[in-house]
C-alpha cells in the first residue's frame, strides 16, 4: 500500500513521525503515528547522555527531511503494533529510512 501527498505534522524521535494522510477517515489517518520500516534509532529517553545526543541527531535530522519535502510517501505501509502505521518515507527523491542510515543516525533492524 502507498500513501501520496502525506502531510508532515512532527518528529517524535529520529525513527518515528506523525502525520496526516489526504482522503482517509479521520479516525485513521488524523495525527497518525508512522514508525519508519527497517531502522532503528537510539531512544531519546535514556539515561546515557551519548545515546540522547545521538538520539536528538537523529530526531533533528527527521524533522528537517521532512520539514523541507513538499508533502511525503509512505511505500509498503503495514500496522505495527500501538496502532503504528509501519513504512519507508520518500520526499520524492530519497527515502528517509536509508539517509538514516547512511548518516549513521540509525541502524538496520526487521520487526
């Protein structure tokens, strides 16, 4: 399942976003929490003061992909448990699962 024109709303960490999604109902695409597929980030709640740094890296690099790209596309969106949606996020040109990883902000992982 793909999901266009996805509108961006905030970070809540360097692997996990909220947005809107155009043309749904509102109980399921309003403020809907998108855990991006395949990666894993440090968690900003930690006591270890290198993982939050690395944490907020992370975190600030997502809100500023995001923040700059138009609208957004979610590709292969699955359901996660808490009621996530579980996808890959592209701007158009890149997918903002792999810049993670090739900035070294976040590293591979399978659910």
């Amino acid at each position: 399942m793909i999901f266009r024109k996805v509108q961006f709303v905030r970070a809540i960490d360097g692997d996990t976003i909220v947005v809107n999604i155009p043309d749904t109902y509102p109980v399921f695409g309003h403020l809907i929490s998108v855990r991006l597929a395949g990666i894993q980030c440090k968690e900003i709640r930690t006591k270890d003061p290198a993982d939050f740094h690395n944490a907020m890296k992370a975190k600030q690099f997502t809100q500023g992909f995001c923040d700059k790209a138009e609208s957004l596309t979610l590709f292969n969106v699955k359901r996660g448990k808490y009621f996530r949606l579980i996808a890959s996020v592209g701007d158009g040109e890149k997918l903002l699962n792999l810049e993670l990883i090739d900035r070294g902000l976040a590293i591979e992982k399978e659910f």
